[in-house]
C-alpha cells in the first residue's frame, strides 16, 4: 500500500509541484486544532512539611502518616493519610 501511495504522491508532485508541502502543511495544521494539552497535576505545596507536592500532602508525609496510624497494608487506600491528618489536626483544635 505504500508504493501505492507514494507513486500517488510523486505524479501529484508532477503535476504541481508544491503538492507534498501543501499536505504537509495541512496535517500540521490539523494536529495544531487536534492537539490538547495534557492533563498535568497542579504544583502545590505539602500542608505538613512545605514541599512541592501536587495533593494536599507529599508522598513522604502520607507514608509517615500512614505508617504512625499503623496502617502498613500496601494497599492503603491513598485517601487514608489525608484522613488521618484532617483527624489530627482536628483533635489538636479540640484541645
């Protein structure tokens, strides 16, 4: 199928020749209208420790939260630490 379309491409050039730079242009511009950007996690800071994160807490800070409230499964649900530190925070409020 290839040889098919290149022999296209080739007396289409011949034909007129801007003909390749013109499909070129085209699939660029078709791709500019196509293209979104991705969906790229939004920096933050960590509420614990202050450092870049994209949730409410770094990775390290979840592990350590998790780890202190005896939760050593590996699959913690990822919202567990946060819960954990929502609880915390609300107990120190209390007293």
């Amino acid at each position: 199928y290839r040889g098919y379309a290149r022999e296209f491409l080739k007396e289409a050039e011949r034909i007129k020749g801007l003909t390749m730079r013109h499909i070129i242009d085209s699939a660029d511009l078709a791709l500019q209208h196509c293209k979104q950007p991705p969906n790229m996690p939004v920096k933050g800071v960590c509420g614990r420790c202050g450092h870049v994160a994209s949730q409410a807490l770094c990775k390290a800070c979840a592990l350590l939260l998790t780890l202190d409230a005896g939760l050593t499964s590996a699959h913690t649900p990822t919202h567990t630490p946060l819960h954990v530190h929502s609880q915390r925070q609300a107990q120190a409020a209390q007293a």
